[in-house]
C-alpha cells in the first residue's frame, strides 16, 4: 500500500524529535506497519526519502490541522466550498464530523464531572496528607510511651538495689 509523502511525513513527525512517541504507539494509532515506520525512518535520515505526491490523507490529520480545515471550511461559501474541499482531497462529511469532534471535546473538557473529579483528588490528597502528619505522630508517640517504660523499668530495678 503506498502512502502519500504528507502521511509519511506527518509520521514521521510523530515518531521523530520533538514529539519522540514510540514506533509501536504510533503504529497502533495509525494502523501503519511498525517496520513500514523504521524504513521511512532509515530513509530519512539517510537522505533519500522519495517525496512522491504531496497529497495528504484525512485519516492522519491532527486535531489542531483538522480544526484549521473546519475554519477555513466555515469561511467559505457553499459554491467555492467543493473546489476547496477537492483541492484538499476532503468529502464534506469529514468536516462535519471534525467540527463534532471538536464540539464534543470542548464539551467533555468543561465537564461538570471534571470539575468535581478534580475537587475530590484535591480533597483525597489533603485527606491522605493528613492521614501521614496523624501516622507519624502516633508513631512518635509509642516510641515515647515504649521508652518511658523501659526508663520506668531501668529506674525500679535501681531503686532495688
């Protein structure tokens, strides 16, 4: 299967310095052979990386190239919008579900659940804080108790003799 030098690139980009995510991972997200990964790895660094086509793939854009489309998308009018979506080798529906997925990750992020989720690992890490200030503090004091008594011990075997 070949793959246009933009989804090439875009793993690469993925896989490489500053991003730096491993082979195995990218390769699951992407559903690209891992081996097909190191080659174009190889070849890069070698120099003769084939530039191919320049067309890229809906299926490996990012969320922040994906949301780029969607505005420029929605600036558009309807009669000049095909030709912008063919240039880009895109179908309508790619739009409409990436502006979706956008909604719906804005959504989840202002999730009141979130919010409460945070508060309560908040409250949890204050409470289990707490919890060692306490252990400690009943530790030092049977280690004060134990040695009283041995002290109290030490003291009456003195007194005897």
């Amino acid at each position: 299967m070949g793959y246009s030098h933009a989804v090439r690139q875009s793993l690469l980009k993925k896989v490489l310095r500053p991003e730096g995510r491993s082979i195995v991972e990218v390769s699951r997200e992407t559903g690209v052979n891992e081996q097909t990964i190191r080659n174009w790895i190889k070849r890069s660094e070698s120099g003769i990386f084939d530039d191919g086509n320049q067309d890229s793939c809906p299926r490996f854009l990012t969320p922040r190239e994906k949301y780029q489309l969607v505005v420029e998308a929605a600036g558009i009018e309807n009669e000049k919008l095909g030709e912008f979506l063919r240039e880009r080798g895109l179908h309508s529906e790619h739009i409409t579900i990436w502006d979706q997925e956008l909604r719906d990750m804005i959504d989840k992020k202002n999730d009141p659940k979130d919010q409460e989720l945070k508060e309560l690992k908040k409250k949890n890490k204050e409470l289990e804080k707490e919890l060692q200030r306490k252990e400690k503090a009943l530790a030092e004091a049977a280690a004060l108790l134990i040695l009283k008594k041995k002290l109290d011990t030490l003291t009456r075997e003195h007194e005897d003799d």
